[in-house]
C-alpha cells in the first residue's frame, strides 16, 4: 500500500513539467528552448524510472 502511495504521488509531480513545457510553448518560445524542453523531460521520465524501480523492488 505504501508504494503505492509513493507512485501517486510520482504522477502527480507531474503537473509542473507539463505546466513549464506548456508556457513555453504558449509564449512562443519552443523553438529557442527546444533542447531545454526535451532534457528536463528525459531527465525527469529517468528520475521516475528509477524512483519507481526501487520502491517496487522493495515492496515486491
């Protein structure tokens, strides 16, 4: 039960990636920051990955 309140609250840090991509994006600013955009999201997707990888090993 515990892990699985740690991957909620995972997803729900979602919101502020999503959030920053869509301002960007909004304000016209996606091909400037483009590369920026892409790093945060792979950076972010890996901490996920990894975070949920040990708390499911652990609680499995």
């Amino acid at each position: 039960m515990r892990g699985l309140l740690i991957l909620l609250v995972c997803l729900l840090t979602l919101y502020a990636p999503i959030e920053l991509t869509r301002v960007i994006i909004v304000w016209g600013l996606s091909g400037r920051f483009i590369l920026e955009v892409c790093f945060m999201w792979f950076l972010y997707a890996l901490a996920i990955f990894v975070f949920s990888a040990v708390v499911l090993r652990k609680h499995v």
